[in-house]
C-alpha cells in the first residue's frame, strides 16, 4: 500500500465518521426537541399519580359502600 492509497483510505474514513456524527448529532437534536414537548416523568411524579389513582379508586369504592348501607337501611325502615 502506498501512500496515496493509505490518504484515501483516512479520507474515506473520516468522511463515513463524519455522516455517522452528523446522524448522531440529528438524533439528538430530535431526542431533545422530544424531551422539550414531553419531558420524561421522575419516580416521584409516577408515585404521585399511582397515590392519586389508588386514593380515586378507594373513594369510588367508599361511596358504593355508603350506598349500600343507605339502601340496607331504608329496606329496614320500610319492614318495621
């Protein structure tokens, strides 16, 4: 291999190198556009949304409850 060859082979190269860091650096340009639109959730804020699920849940829950024993007595109050 000469020199020339061995030139054109790092030509080459750095030519490939620089499309792969041009994709790269579109990826994450796009990944921080993404991140801007709909910033990742923290653990905390996950925590906070299944308490709040569960707490919405426990109330639905609660108010069935309360009206099964609203009814319960109502049928009592119309025997006696």
């Amino acid at each position: 291999m000469n020199n020339e060859d061995k030139a054109t082979g790092d030509a080459d190269q750095s030519r490939e190198f620089g499309a792969m860091g041009e994709l790269l650096r579109e990826l994450q340009k796009e990944e921080m556009e993404q991140n801007e639109i709909s910033p990742a959730e923290t653990p905390e804020s996950r925590i906070t949304q299944n308490t709040i699920d569960l707490m919405t849940e426990i109330n639905a829950t609660l108010k069935e409850i309360a009206e099964t024993q609203k009814s319960i007595l109502e049928e009592l109050r119309m025997i006696k």
